[in-house]
C-alpha cells in the first residue's frame, strides 16, 4: 500500500513538469506579444503564468519532498510538504495579483485608448487551447493516481484557459472602438489571480492546520456503527497527511468481551474504514460500554 503510494507520487510529478514546461513558452510568448502588439489584458496573462509557472515547480518540490521516508524528526513521514510547497505559491501569486491589478487600474485611468494589435487575441486563443490540452492530461492522471495536489494543478489549468480566453475577447472588443476593455479585461485577469491564490493559500492552511471535511467524518461515524460488535463512538478525529488521510477513533464494546475478541472488532474497524475510503492508517481504541 505505502509503495504504491510513492509510486503514485513519483508520477504525479509528470503532470507537474508538464505544467511547468507549458507555462514557460506560453508566458513568454504573450508578455513578448503583449508588449509589441500594446495588450495590457495579455501582458497581465502572462504575468499570471510566470505565477503558475512557480506554484507547479512548488508542487513539483512537494510532491519529490514527500516521497522521502519518516525519520527520526519526521515520525509520520513528510506528506504534507506539497501543502507548504502550495502555501509558499499562493504568497507568489497573491502578490504577482496586486501588482497586475495597480498596473491595469493605473492604465484605466490614464486613459489608453489604442486597440491592442489583433495577433494579441490569436495569442490568447492559442494560449487557451494549449491550457485546455495540459488540463485535460492532468485531471486524467490525478483520478488515475488519486492525487489532490495534482486535481489543484489541473483545476488551475484549467482556469488559466478560461483567463486567456477572456483575455481574447477583451482584445477583439477593443477592435469595435471599445480600447479601454483591454485594461479592463487586465484588472479581472489581475483579480482572478488573486483569487487563485486566496483558494490555494485557504486550502493549504486549512490542511496544515489539521482541518477535515465534516461531511466524510459523519461517513466514517456510520459506517463504524454498522459493525457487528461496536456499541458506540466516544471519540473520532481525522487529519490529512498531503493526500493521506489518518483517523484516530475510540469505539465502545461490550464489557464482557474478552481481550481478544476486542482486538477483533477493533482491527475489522481500522480494515473497513481503510478499504471504503482508501485511508492511509487507522488507530483504534477500545473502551467498554
């Protein structure tokens, strides 16, 4: 079960350097187009990917750093190093946001008034389509590897394509005497950045603070109390370890029971849970009742 999962991890890392290869020619060829064709919308695009092109390479470090086995100072091994890895993006790309949106709001306000040369839209059509194809590849390989830090990776493709094609239309706007859509299009280029970053940096501290899902936590309540020999639960904790998940549960017996027979009903709790919902290790105690 454990290699697997570090199995799983070394190739989520294809995704990572995919994502990471496209970002940079495509961030390179809309700030170089974007400059000499005037397109503050594609400039501020592709400054948004100089942003994703450092959120995969932290994913990228995250996912290498948490295939390391535990150790002596990390007992239960280094899982959730892609959640700081993703913490650290989202500072980036928070602040890469701001600094698009001063820029779009001070171009507004000064009033431009030149449609962006055309091939600015092509750009971000192009842009778009490529985004889409790199999206498509890794939300295939995060349900074939069961990876959430991949799935984000391939949700934040995906939104990159929608923000290139609004980049497009904002351009082609521009074209039918409407040239402030441009930077207009660049202030929610800008502000969906920041947007990208506030879920990633929500989810990442969510996780490192040992957040978990209410919902899943009731799943496991039910189906603890559907095995035969479980009376009750007086405790049930559950934290995430980067794509694991470890529970920690204090059932209730009957008292007569015999050592033995406890230890039965408790591991047929730890082999249940473990094989409904595919967690990574279950501590179970049992008290009479």
């Amino acid at each position: 079960m454990n290699e697997q999962r570090y199995t799983n991890l070394k190739q989520g890392e294809r995704g990572a350097i995919i994502s990471i290869a496209a970002y940079i020619v495509l961030s390179a060829l809309k700030l170089f187009v974007g400059y000499i064709s005037g397109s503050e919308a594609l400039k501020a695009d592709g400054l948004n990917n100089t942003t994703d092109i450092l959120a995969s390479v932290s994913v990228l470090i995250g996912l290498r750093l948490s295939q390391k086995p535990a150790d002596e100072d990390h007992l239960y091994g280094h899982w959730k190093s892609e959640m700081v890895a993703s913490m650290v993006a989202s500072f980036i790309m928070i602040l890469v946001g701001v600094e698009v949106l001063i820029s779009a709001f001070t171009s507004v306000f000064e009033g431009t008034r030149e449609a962006p040369d055309l091939i600015a839209a092509w750009t971000g059509l192009f842009s778009a389509l490529v985004m889409y194809t790199v999206y498509r590849y890794n939300q295939n390989l995060a349900r074939k590897i069961k990876s959430h830090s991949v799935m984000a990776a391939a949700k934040d493709n995906l939104s990159d394509s929608w923000v290139s094609i609004g980049t497009a239309v904002g351009i082609i706007g521009s074209q039918f005497g409407l040239p402030w859509l441009d930077p207009v299009t660049a202030v929610i280029v800008g502000g969906l950045i920041l947007k990208t970053g506030w879920d990633i940096f929500r989810e990442a501290s969510h996780q490192l603070t040992d957040g978990f899902d209410v919902d899943l936590i009731k799943e496991y309540k039910q189906t603890i109390c559907n095995i035969p020999g479980v009376k009750g639960i007086n405790d049930l904790k559950a934290r995430s370890y980067g794509n694991n998940i470890v529970v920690d549960c204090v059932i209730t017996v009957n008292p007569t029971l015999d050592i033995s027979t406890a230890h039965d009903i408790s591991t047929k709790v730890e082999e249940k849970l473990m094989e409904d919902f595919d967690i990574y290790d279950v501590h179970v105690h049992v008290e009479p009742d």
